[in-house]
C-alpha cells in the first residue's frame, strides 16, 4: 500500500490514481507539456419552476425584484457550500464545486483569458 500525497488515503502498489480523491499516484509515462490533475467536479444548473408563465403575467418591474432576490439567495446558498456560480441566464443559474476560482493572481496561463 502506498499513502496518497493528496489526501493521505491508502492506495494498493502500482494503482496509478487514488481511489477516494482522484490524485495521480504515480508518474505519467513520457513528456508531458503540462501539470495535470484529476478532480471530481459537480456542475449544477437550476431555475426557477413555472417562471415562464409568472412572469409574462406579472409586472416586468415585480419579475426584475424577483429575480435579483432569487440571484443574491441562490448565489449565497451556492458559496456556502464551496461552489462557484458561473453564470444566471434569466432565471437559470449554472454554478460549479470543486474547481478552484480563477483570479487574476492565479499563475497559470489557462485562466488568463477568463479573467480579461
């Protein structure tokens, strides 16, 4: 058995990724141009059930106060529990956990044109 650097969790002799958290435990065969890591990511997209119908009955200044509650709530449910939410298209909203945020101060280049 051998400890996996990642989370510390014991992985049979020539397994090449940890069972539990996904790390690679032993070194990728031939040159490789980047760093790699596997993640488990969760990707979720909500919105809000009947929101059609409601809101071609309601007053467009009602479905705007509506629809600015629901984003500051949803937003702060989704952050308290570690996720990032990428995107509201109306009253949809498309959130991910497990990928780190990418900030202007992150040192890879991948995220560079992100955050333009």
């Amino acid at each position: 058995m051998i400890a996996c650097p990642g989370c510390g969790h014991d992985a049979p002799e020539g397994a090449a990724t940890c069972s539990s958290c996904g790390a690679r435990l032993t070194a990728p065969s031939g040159p490789s141009r980047r760093s790699e890591e596997r993640r488990t990511v969760t990707t979720l997209f909500c919105d809000i059930v009947g929101f059609t119908k409601m809101s071609e009955a309601a007053d467009p200044e009602d479905v705007d106060r509506l629809l600015g509650e629901y984003a500051a709530r949803t937003r702060a449910a989704i952050e308290a529990h570690g996720g990032t939410v990428e995107k509201f298209i109306g009253d949809a909203v498309v959130a991910v956990f497990g990928v780190p945020p990418c900030t202007r101060t992150t040192p890879s280049a991948r995220c560079a044109p992100a955050c333009a």
